[in-house]
C-alpha cells in the first residue's frame, strides 16, 4: 500500500510504502489521531521494517493508495 503524506513548508511529499496486509482502518485510526491532534507524532513501519515518524502538527494532507497496478512504464494507457 503507498502512503504519501505532504508536509507544510516543503516543497517534497514523503512517500511510504506499506506492507500489502496493512489494516486500512487501523492506518486512518492513526491519521485520524494525528490530524485531530490527539497524539503529537505519527509513527508508520514502512515495508521494509524502517520507523517513520512524523510531527502531526506538520501533516498538510494524506494520500493512501493501492500498490497493485498503479505503477506503470512507458506510455500506455
């Protein structure tokens, strides 16, 4: 699952990738805590096993997506 978070006053998105068995209501639970500012930081485990943490206050938008078939190369449609 990819995950890309834009944060304020970068001109970079961060992009995640997710493991494919991420329980999506358990992510939004923790979008959600972070965004309402019940908790201050946003910690994700990326695919790999890497932390990535994130200042709640700093979270400008959220974008989750499916990794099946969205990444495509050369110009087909």
């Amino acid at each position: 699952m990819d995950l890309r978070i834009g944060v304020t006053h970068s001109p970079r998105e961060l992009s995640i990738e997710l493991a494919d068995d991420t329980d999506r209501d358990e992510l939004h639970k923790k979008l959600d805590a972070a965004l309402t500012g019940a908790v201050d930081v946003l910690w994700l485990t990326d695919k790999k096993q890497r932390d990535v943490c994130v200042a709640a206050s700093k979270i400008a938008y959220v974008e989750i997506g499916s990794a099946e078939g969205e990444r495509k190369i050369g110009f087909g449609g």
